[in-house]
C-alpha cells in the first residue's frame, strides 16, 4: 500500500492521493472467485452496485491478509539495540483487527504488551507492527496471542513477555450465538511474568485494564 504526493492532481486530495499497489494475477484469481459467489448466493452481478465489487473484495482480501508477507521477526531485529533497562516495557492499548480462520469474520480489539529486557531492547513501534503482522492473517485469537508472545521471546530474549488480547468477534455478533457484547480476553506470559506472580500483578496494574 502506498500514499503519494500528487501536488494538485486531478483525483488528489488534500494534496495526495493513494495509491494501491496489489498483485494482478491474484487480484485476477480472486475477482473471478468472488463475482462466482455473487452469483452462486443469487445476486445480479451486473448491476451498478455490484459491477466493482469482485475487484474490490479482491483487493481487500489481500490487504486484511497481508501478514503473511511479512516476518515479524525481522520487525524486530531492524530495530534490536544493545541496552541495559531490564525493567518492564509496556506497549499498551494496540488496535486489533483480525479474521477468524472459521468463518472468515473479523475479530477486533485491542492488545496489550510487555517484556522485560535482558540486554536488548526494540523500537517501541516494532512491538505493535509484530501484533500486526499476526494479525492481519487468517486467525483465531488463542494462536494469535501465543505467536506474538514466542516471536518477541525468541527475537530478544528478554527476561519475561506477557501479551493480552481482548476482541470481540463477529461471528459470535452477527451470527451463531449473536452476543453482541461478548468480549473474549487470552493471555500468554513467558519467564518472569509466568513465575512471579507479583510481576503479573504490576503488568495487570499498568496496562489500566479490568480484564474480562
């Protein structure tokens, strides 16, 4: 995806304009299959407001799944910087937006993160960035929750990781169950979060949460 300067351009806006930048043979691919489920579930795909669609859910698709072109542990790494703190670092308040593997609805919330270093520390951002390279894939939030714990704990070997995620998932919303104010909370902790309960408690404490 790319946002450009394009002065005063035509179809600028404010001064850009976007520019969305996807693989044509597999927007291709996906375009076909989705104008076939138009059709298959009884809709006209002819009509005006359904012309662009195939297209665009193709696109779209690869945008919510673009994780799976990315290595979070890399994330990390280009940002990894020999420091001495080994006191809690805590990225809070992560937006989340996901798609259960089982339906392909979004879940979305927030995340909530924190290690402790042991050497190394990264950019502060790199830490949000591995929650979305996770994220944006095919998913269910327990894994999604453990993933991002291991890679920060393999990349950087800190002394503890502890990661909480809270989502709301639409497949329980729009429909099955539809309990539009579930809310369902995981959590995965490594080393001294997992072994002192007292650390847990201070992370629980910092994060301002009253965890459902």
């Amino acid at each position: 995806m790319k946002i450009v300067n394009n002065g005063t351009g035509e179809n600028a806006l404010d001064g850009y304009n976007r520019i969305d930048e996807f693989d044509r043979e597999t927007t291709e691919k996906l375009r076909g299959h989705y104008k076939e489920i138009l059709q298959l579930i009884g809709e006209d795909v002819s009509r005006e407001g359904l012309e662009k669609t195939p297209e665009r859910v193709a696109k779209a698709m690869q945008f919510l799944t673009q994780g799976y072109g990315l290595d979070p542990q890399k994330i990390l790494e280009s940002a990894k910087f020999k420091e001495k703190y080994q006191q809690m670092v805590i990225v809070k308040d992560i937006e989340l937006y996901s798609m259960c593997e089982h339906h392909m609805l979004p879940f979305l919330g927030k995340a909530h993160i924190a290690y402790i270093p042991n050497g190394y520390i990264t950019g502060l951002s790199k830490i949000a960035r591995v929650a979305e390279a996770f994220a944006r894939r095919l998913q269910v939030q327990e894994r999604l929750t453990v993933q991002i714990r291991d890679c920060i704990q393999e990349t950087l070997n800190p002394l503890g990781v502890a990661v909480v995620i809270e989502a709301s998932h639409l497949c329980m919303v729009m429909r099955g169950i539809q309990k539009q104010h579930s809310v369902t909370t995981t959590s995965a902790f490594t080393g001294e979060f997992l072994k002192n309960l007292n650390t847990r408690e201070e992370f629980i404490h910092l994060i301002g949460k009253e965890l459902h």
